[in-house]
C-alpha cells in the first residue's frame, strides 16, 4: 500500500468516492465485506485527506452494521471506531449506537451494534461534549450487560469498560460495590470488564476477595448455567494474582475436565487462565498452581480441536515460551510422570510454533 504521504487527496477522492458509492449496491457479503475493509485501510493511511468524507463513511458504516452477514457487520464496527480520529461531533453517533443496541430486534444486529458503540467510544469518546450522551451509553449497557445472548453481553461489558474510563474510577468502583447479581453470566462480566479499567492497587483486599468469591462460587456451581459458569471463569482472568491463584485452583481443574457440554466451560476457563498468565509471569510455574497447567496439558492432547487450540494458546503464556525460558523444565519437575512427558512434547512440536498469542483476541 502506498506510504500516506504520497496520497494526495485528489487521488484519495478517486479511490473513496466511488468505493462508497458501490458498498451500497447489491453485492455478495463478501464483496461487501472487501469494501469495508478497503476503505478501513484507505482510511487509515490516508488520514486527515479524508475529513471531508466522515459523514459518508459514518453512514455507510452504520447502514452496513445492519448487514445480514457477519464478515460485514465486524469489518464495519472496526472501521467505524477507527473513524473516529477524524470525526469532530461523535455525540450523536454514540446515541444512535446505544440506541440501535437497546431495540434491535435481531441478536446478531444487537451485538454488531453495541460493539460499534464500544469501539466508537474508545475511539472518539473522549471528543463528546454532552456528559448526558456518555451516562445513557453506561446505561444502556448496564442494561444489555444483562440479555440473553453472549455476544452482547460481551459487547456491553466492553462498553461499561470504555464508559469507565471516560467518566472516572470512582463509577467502575461504584458499579463493583452494588449487591452481587444472582445472574452469574451479567455479573461476571460486569466484574471482569470494570477490574480491567480501574487501577487494582486502589482495591481494597475486603472488594477483591468478595469479588474473587463470586466469580469462583458462579464457575464452580455445576447446577447453574452454562452462561453463568464461562462468565465467572473469564472473570478469573483478572482477579486471579500470584497471592490468591492456589483458591481458585479446585474449579479450575473441575472446569478444565473432559466431557459431554464441557467444550464451553473449557474455553472460558483457559481463556481466563491465559489472561491471568499474561499479568502475571510464572503464575502457573509454583507448587500451589502447576496442577492447573497440567489439566491444560490433559485438554491439549485428548479434547476436541478448539480446545486443545485454547489448550495450547494458554500454554504458551503458562510456560513462558516467548521468552525462551526453561518454563516448561520447571513445570515437568513439577507435574513429574506422563504430563511431564506430554508437555515437553507439545512445548517442542505445537506450542513452541505458535505465533501472535500475546496479541489475538480470545472471546
């Protein structure tokens, strides 16, 4: 792609207006998808050439959140939040967005919709003018935080995240000290994305141990939903530090066994662990938590192919690999026997051959 400074804004209305202009005709979902993606990068090479096609692009973007294919509707909501370094008025598209959010009445809309509003408010959040708009963003994402499907709530967790940062610790605190949700799917969240804005050092230890508790009692209650249970163990992924990780050790290894309806559970387990890893080095390398790993190492040779990707991804972090340390020795001494065969195996042959861990996204 051309360097930004040869893009002359003459060429760049060459390309931009006609590639807005075709998004909206009737196109395969892949072609569509194609656009969007094109004018993200033009966009973000081009840069300031393009101020004068914000408005267009806003609303090419924001009609296309409403595509019936997702390839469309993802590429749109990243184009969209980047969009906003050159926007100068961001107060209504926040409404509109939170407002699309609340009555979209097809899920996969819902969610395109409120993960737009969380890239647009990390994006250009800061730029509103209107206090009002920000709080009825927090809001309505305090209300979806808790629906039915995980998509969006996932999606508002994000948003509460970002509103958090804009309007100050103090409401993300505020947000943690209300009375624990019976919903273990909403509260998880609420509890994994608000940690992940404030600054923990201001926690008192009183908060994290209740909040540590609630998270374990939803992944561990084998009664309760699925929902519930993958909530609490990503929220394990923040709450879980070098000095309490051994209490959470028993729901770890129940979570991370092999069986019929497990596959979900098992994925939020390892996702949490792996998050936990990435703030903590060496977490998984003690006496009091290597049994953790090892259920990973379990998962990576006999479950289905999604686990043992998470399974390995995971490892990765646990045994330092990017790093070229002797993390995986540490840990075979440790695990000793078969898992200690076993993850020096996949440590050479799987893990070792991994790339961007550190940077994908796991939801």
């Amino acid at each position: 792609m051309t360097d930004s400074k040869f893009l002359a804004a003459t060429v760049v209305v060459k390309f931009v207006g006609p590639l807005i202009r075709v998004v909206g005709d009737k196109n395969e979902a892949s072609t569509k998808s194609a656009i969007i993606k094109t004018l993200h990068v033009i966009l973000n090479k081009a840069g300031k050439a393009l101020r004068a096609f914000v408005p267009q692009l806003q609303t090419t973007f924001l009609k296309a959140l409403g595509d019936t294919h997702r390839s469309v509707r993802s590429a749109a909501a990243q184009a969209l939040g980047d969009l906003m370094e050159l926007a100068s008025r961001v107060d209504p598209l926040i409404t509109e967005l939170a407002n699309q959010s609340l009555n979209a009445s097809v899920n996969a809309v819902k969610t395109a919709h409120i993960q737009a509003l969380a890239k647009v408010l990390i994006g250009g959040g800061s730029k509103s003018k209107k206090p009002e708009v920000i709080e009825a963003a927090f809001d309505a994402a305090k209300e979806l935080v808790g629906f039915g499907d995980e998509g969006v709530r996932l999606g508002a967790g994000e948003v509460l995240g970002a509103c958090i940062v804009l309007m100050g610790q103090e409401r993300g605190f505020e947000l943690l000290e209300e009375e624990g949700e019976s919903d273990g799917a909403k509260r998880g969240v609420v509890i994994r994305c608000a940690l992940e804005k404030l600054d923990l050092s201001q926690i008192s230890d009183e908060l994290l141990d209740r909040l540590s508790a609630e998270a374990n009692g939803f992944a561990a209650d084998v009664s309760g939903k699925s929902d519930s249970r993958c909530a609490g163990c990503r929220a394990f992924g923040i709450l879980m530090n070098p000095t309490n990780a051994s209490t959470f050790g028993a729901t770890v290894t129940k979570n991370l066994a092999i069986g019929d309806g497990m596959d979900d559970i098992n994925v939020a387990t390892l996702v949490g662990l792996k998050a936990a890893g990435m703030r903590h080095p060496g977490l998984f390398l003690t006496p009091n938590t290597f049994k953790m790993a090892s259920a990973a190492v379990n998962l990576s040779k006999l479950g289905n192919s999604r686990t043992q990707y998470v399974s390995n991804k995971f490892l990765y972090v646990a045994f330092e690999t990017h790093e070229g340390s002797d993390g995986v020795d540490k840990f075979a001494k440790l695990a000793g026997g078969d898992i200690a065969r076993m993850a020096r195996e996949l440590a050479s042959k799987v893990v070792a051959k991994m790339k961007d861990v550190y940077l994908e996204d796991d939801i």
